[in-house]
C-alpha cells in the first residue's frame, strides 16, 4: 500500500516564473526530467532512457497542477502535484510537492524530491 506525503520547499522566485517552470514541457525539463513532451494533456517525462506518461488532470493557474500517471493501477494514489503556497508574513514562494510512495521507500521518495529541487534552485540561480 502507498503512503501519501507532503514536502515543502521555500524559492526566491515569484510565482509566476515558478507556475511556468512546473507546469510547461520546457519547465519541466530543466530540472524535473532530461526531456517533457506535451500532446494534448498528456506529458511525457524521459529519464536516462526510460519514460513515463501522465495525464494533467487539475490545473489552477499560478497556483497548482496534478499528474496522474498512466501506468499505474490504483487512481488515489498514482498522481503527484504541485502547489505554490505564498507565506502571508513573510511573502515567501513556497513549492509543496504531494506524493506517493510504497511502503518503506518514502525516504527514497523524499531523497529523490531533495535531489530534484536542489537541480530547480541552481537553474534559478539561489
């Protein structure tokens, strides 16, 4: 059974540019994956010569976006999203990235998640 998990990341970006970089095939291969395709609401990510497809199923501009993978069975927990949360004290830019992972592999999922926004901080150059 997979277990659902939240992550946090603060960014020294503005919204706009953010929403852009998580919701875009160019976006998202600067940092997410090597190459995004986009046909229809479908999205293609390549990874050193695997692939996998999700379908883009909640979207809120400058706010959100949700994945549904293609491949996987079980509906509640074969997606990911994205969310911009904005602190309102101190205006901070904040990712929240939800997940899934099997059970005992979470702190890979998070390993992997730390290991993807350390590649989207250095293209925003913070």
């Amino acid at each position: 059974m997979k277990e659902k998990f939240e992550l946090e990341y603060t960014l020294k970006t503005s919204p706009k540019i953010l929403f852009n970089i998580i919701s875009t095939p160019a976006g998202l291969s600067e940092w997410f994956a090597d190459d995004v395709n986009l046909k229809g609401n479908v999205f293609t990510f390549f990874w050193d010569g695997s692939e996998q497809s999700a379908e883009r199923v909640l979207f809120k501009e400058n706010k959100m976006i949700r994945f549904s993978w293609l491949d996987e069975d079980d509906p509640e927990t074969s997606w990911f999203e994205f969310r911009i949360d904005i602190h309102e004290l101190t205006g901070d830019v904040a990712l929240v990235i939800t997940d899934f992972a099997e059970e005992g592999e979470k702190d890979d999922g998070i390993d992997l998640w730390d290991s993807q926004i350390s590649e989207l901080k250095h293209m925003l150059g913070t």
